[in-house]
C-alpha cells in the first residue's frame, strides 16, 4: 500500500473539525435553552447528529466540552464585531456602544451565565470558568477600548470603558426574563453620549 498524502489526509481533518464546529455549537445552544443540568454530552451529541463516542473523542469531559463551546462562540462573536468596524475606531459611538451591548443580549449571553452559575456549585468548573471568563473580559475590554477609540492614558477612561461593559453586562441580564429593547435602546444611546463626553 502507498503512503498516506497530505492530500488524503485533508478530508479526515476538514470532517474532524466540522464535526468538532457542531458539536460546539450544539453545545450553546442546549446551555442557553437547558441550563448545565439539562445539558449533558449525550444530548449534545444527539443534536450535533453524532455519535456519544465521536463528542468523547473531542472533548473528553462535559467540563471540556462547554468551556470550549463558550470560548468558540466568544471568539466567534468577537469576530464578528470586528467585522461591523472593519476600519477600527469609527465616530458613530452609538453605533459601537450598540454593538458591543448586543454581546450581552444573545444565545452566548445566556449559555455563559448558565456555565457560570453552575461554576459557582461545580469545584471542578469553577478555576477553568474563572479563567475563561477573564479571557473574554480582556478581549471585550479590549474591543470596546479599539472601538470606540478611548485613549487610556488618561485618568479614569479604563474605569469609563469598563463602566460600560458591566452595564452592558447589566443589561443582559434584564433581558433574560423580558423582552428589554425599548429601554435598553434608551440607556445606550444615554452612556453612548456619556461615553463621547468622557472619552472626548
């Protein structure tokens, strides 16, 4: 028999990982709709459309699974806010102010706070929750400092720009239990103008 190519082994790893893409995604979405204790491998697995055997291959622990779904979608989220403001900092900060309140307000949202709240029960989560959580704050913050072109050299703008996101964080929270809009799209265009006072 020949020797395996690159080419040959190219299919395996692209199903690999769109297989691995699915299960991730599947996996935000049973925490958002389930919560952690509806949310086990098995049923991920079933509506990834593969096998328990196929999910353990990727991610050995429930543990793995979901604080790898969460970070893929953060990053995913991450990508796609970079995307809207392709040129970096713009001058419409309602517009970034806007955007960067809508990470807070989706299936991620909701998938992360059930991860965190079990966290909060789960020795075993809670230090690999802890540090993802820190990880996705930095790029938020990051993010948000980028685009809204805060220069954070000066006294009190880190403090300004982090205001933000934990009201942003805030408001993600009002929206879980009600349909928050009309008074979500009032507050943000109020910090969006707060934010162009402070930042200048």
């Amino acid at each position: 028999m020949g020797a395996v190519t690159a080419a040959d082994r190219r299919p395996k790893q692209d199903r690999s990982r769109a297989t691995r893409q699915r299960l991730l995604q599947a996996a935000v979405a049973c925490l958002a709709e389930h919560g952690w204790a509806g949310s086990t491998v098995s049923v991920v697995a079933e509506r990834a459309g593969v096998s328990r055997g196929a999910a353990q291959h990727h991610f050995p622990t429930r543990e793995d699974l979901f604080t790898a779904a969460v970070e893929y979608v953060a990053e995913e989220r991450s990508t796609a806010l970079r995307a809207l403001f392709p040129q970096g900092a713009v001058g419409d900060r309602r517009a970034v102010v806007t955007a960067l309140t809508g990470l807070y307000t989706g299936p991620l949202f909701r998938a992360a706070l059930h991860l965190w709240v079990a966290a909060s029960d789960e020795d075993q989560l809670r230090p690999r929750v802890t540090e993802l959580e820190a990880r996705v704050g930095r790029e938020s913050h990051r993010i948000a400092v980028e685009l809204l072109g805060a220069d954070e050299s000066r006294p009190g703008v880190r403090e300004t720009v982090q205001g933000f996101l934990d009201m942003a964080r805030g408001l993600g929270l009002a929206n879980l239990l009600t349909d928050d809009t009309a008074r979500r799209e009032r507050v943000v265009a109020q910090w969006a103008a707060l934010l162009d006072e402070a930042l200048g």
